[in-house]
C-alpha cells in the first residue's frame, strides 16, 4: 500500500492508537480519520514518513500529548485540522516551515500560548481557528504579518492585552471572532479599511466610545459587540453599514438617544440593544427596518408609547421590558402574524387588553406585568394555542380568569 495517495477512515467507530507504520504511506497526499475514537499520542512516523500530505484531518478523536516539532516535515500540507481532542503544549516553532499551509483548525484542545513567532512565516494561511484553548496570552503583532488571512477565530481563548492595530494590516480580513476573552482597551482604528464582513468582540472589557468609523464596513452583515464597558452614544454611522443584519450591544454603558439613521441599514434582521442606558423616545426611530424580526430594548431608560408602526415589521421577538414606556398597547400587534415573544413588563402601560388579543395565534410568550392594565382578561385569549407563558401579575386588572384560558395547551 505504498502507493496509497488517499486514506479516508471517517465518521466511524474506530479506536486505540493510530499504528507506526502509518509513517510507510509515503505517497499518502489526503488522511482523514476525524470523528472516530482514536486516542493517545500522535506517531512520530506520521510527520518523518508521510512528507507528501496536502491535507490531514485528525479532528473530532481523543489524541493526547503535543503536536511534537516534527510537523515541520509536512512542507506540502495545504490544510491541517487537529481540532477537538486532548493535545496540550504550546505550537511548536517548526509550523512555522509550513509555508503551503492555507487552513490551522485546532479548536477545543488544551493547547496554551504564546504562539511562536514563526507563525507569522505562514503568509499563505487564509484561516486560523485556535477557539476554545486556553492559550492565556495576548493576540500577537505579527498576527498582522500574514498577509492572506481571512477569518480569525479566537473566541474563548483566555486572552488578555488589547486588540492590536497591526490586524489592520491583514488586508483581506474579514472575519473576526474574539467572543469571551477578557480584552480591554478600545478598538483600533486600524481596523477600518478591512472588508469585514463578520465581527465580534462580545464578553470581553473594551471600553471607549463607539468608534464612528464602525460606518465604514459597508458589507459587515453581523457586529456583535455586547458585554463590553462601551460608553457614550450609538453612532448614527452604524447606518451606513448597508449590509448589516445582526447588531448587539447590550450590556454595555450606553447612554443617549437611539439614532434614526440606524434603519438605513434596511437589511437589519436582529437588534440587541438591552442593558444600556439609552433614553428618548422610539417614535421614528425603526420604521425603515422592514426587515427586523428582532427588537430587544429591556432595561434602559426608554419613554413614550410603544409606536403603531412596530406591527407592521414582521417582528417575532419584541422585548420591551423595564423601560418608561406609557399609554396603550397598538392594536396592531395583536393582529401580526409573526410576533412570538411580546414583553413589556415593568412600564406604565395603560389600557385593557382588547377581544383582538386573540388574533396574535403565533404568540408563545407574553410578558405585561407591573404595568396599569385594566379590565378584564378576555375570554379570546384561549386562542392562543402556541402560548407556554403568560405573566400578567401587578396590573389592575379584575373579573374571574376566562376559562378558555385552559385552552392554551402549550
């Protein structure tokens, strides 16, 4: 079988240690024995025999130990996926000699940094992933230095330091994962000119004023930045991004009023604005996101009456708890054909909940408590079939609960 150039073993059941003499395939150009069982060390004459890989897939197991220097033979591998197993140490410096290598994938191990800095010799690499290890160190400059990346994945890495300005100089950089570290320090302006198209920074501590500049990724399509420490105003730039579909900033210090300009982005899909201190009225401010199926506001500072142009937008979850929202629910909503979850507990909400309630027969969650809600519930709400939660508790309402509510199977 010296001859062999493919040896595909995945998706079964296979366990024990991969054999020595794996190292004789050395023709072997494509291994792939991810998602199996295999455990323990990786056989030193796997990197000494079979020097002609382009690709080795060995994710999804249970290998043990490090990634020993050794891998520094494969000079022709294109794509190496080691992720998700037991493999503990640092990279060794001799990946750096993988000067073909386009794809690392090696989530979910143990493996611990700092990354060598012969890494940054790897100028074909389109896509480091290296999420979900406790590397413990700082993003490195030279990461800047490989000039063909395109998505970085380094969610849940334990990383500490700043985000470095040197990223800006990965010229085709366009996914950006940086989710549960504990980054501080503001977000570089370096970073402006890259054709991003997915950036995220939640759960971290950056800190600073939402940079304006945030407007210049026209083609961002998701800008995930909650939990951070993030202060001042919502820059109305963030309209320009035309592309924009996810947007999340909540939990964060921000304070003022929600710009109209935002719903230029008319793509807009989710909006996560909760846990802020915004305040101002809503009355103009998402009616050109025909698109929003998602709009949480819970816990700011928000006043007026919830706008009749909300039931118009194919809205599934709305979310308005724990705001200064007042007068009366729109009609409309109860008539939408999409709305899932309605909260707006904890504002100052008048008025009677009308027959038409029944009418919102996709409605699974409805959350109006601690409100000044009068009248009775209507017997219409039995209606609801899809409904698992009703919260009603602290309004003014009176009459006996309609027995059709038992009708709510859900």
């Amino acid at each position: 079988m010296t001859s062999l150039r493919t040896l595909d073993l995945s998706g079964n059941a296979l366990a024990g240690e991969v054999l020595e003499s794996v190292g004789n395939l050395t023709r072997l150009e494509f291994l792939d024995l991810s998602n199996n069982f295999f455990s323990g060390s990786l056989p030193a004459s796997l990197f000494t025999g079979a020097k002609s890989l382009i690709s080795a897939d060995i994710s999804n197991n249970s290998f043990s130990g490090v990634i020993p220097p050794e891998i520094g033979n494969w000079r022709n591998i294109s794509a190496l996926y080691v992720g998700i197993n037991k493999l503990s140490g640092t990279l060794p410096k001799e990946i750096g000699l993988l000067s073909k290598l386009e794809i690392l994938y090696s989530p979910s191990c143990s493996i611990e940094g700092p990354l060598p800095e012969e890494m940054a010799k790897l100028k074909s690499l389109t896509k480091l992933d290296l999420s979900y290890n406790p590397l413990r160190c700082s993003i490195p400059k030279f990461i800047g230095e490989l000039e063909s990346l395109k998505i970085l994945d380094l969610v849940f890495a334990q990383l500490n330091g700043s985000v470095p300005a040197e990223l800006g100089n990965c010229k085709n950089l366009r996914s950006v994962m940086l989710s549960f570290n504990s980054l501080s320090g503001s977000l570089p302006e370096e970073l402006s000119e890259l054709p991003m198209l997915a950036f995220s920074a939640e759960k971290n501590q950056l800190h600073g004023h939402l940079p304006s500049w945030l407007g210049k990724w026209s083609n961002v399509d998701s800008l995930l930045l909650s939990a951070n420490r993030f202060s001042g105003m919502i820059p109305p730039e963030l309209g320009n991004c035309s592309a924009l579909e996810h947007l999340s900033l909540s939990s964060n210090l921000l304070t003022g009023p929600i710009p109209e300009e935002l719903c230029n982005a008319a793509s807009l899909l989710e909006v996560d604005l909760d846990d802020n201190f915004l305040s101002g009225a809503i009355d103009n401010v998402f009616v050109k996101c025909k698109n929003l199926t998602q709009l949480v506001l819970l816990n700011n500072r928000i006043v007026g009456s919830i706008p009749e142009y909300l039931s118009e937008l194919p809205l599934m979850v709305l979310d308005l708890d724990s705001n200064n929202f007042s007068g009366k629910i729109p009609s409309g909503l109860w008539n939408s054909s999409t709305l899932m979850e309605f909260s707006a507990a904890n504002n100052r909400l008048e008025g009677s909940l009308p027959v038409e309630i029944g009418s919102a027969v996709m409605l699974e969650r409805l959350v109006l408590s601690n409100n000044r809600l009068t009248g009775t519930i209507p017997k219409e709400i039995g209606s609801l079939k899809s409904l698992s939660v009703l919260n009603l508790n602290g309004n003014m309402l009176e009459g006996s609960i309609p027995t059709e509510l038992g009708d709510c199977t859900s």
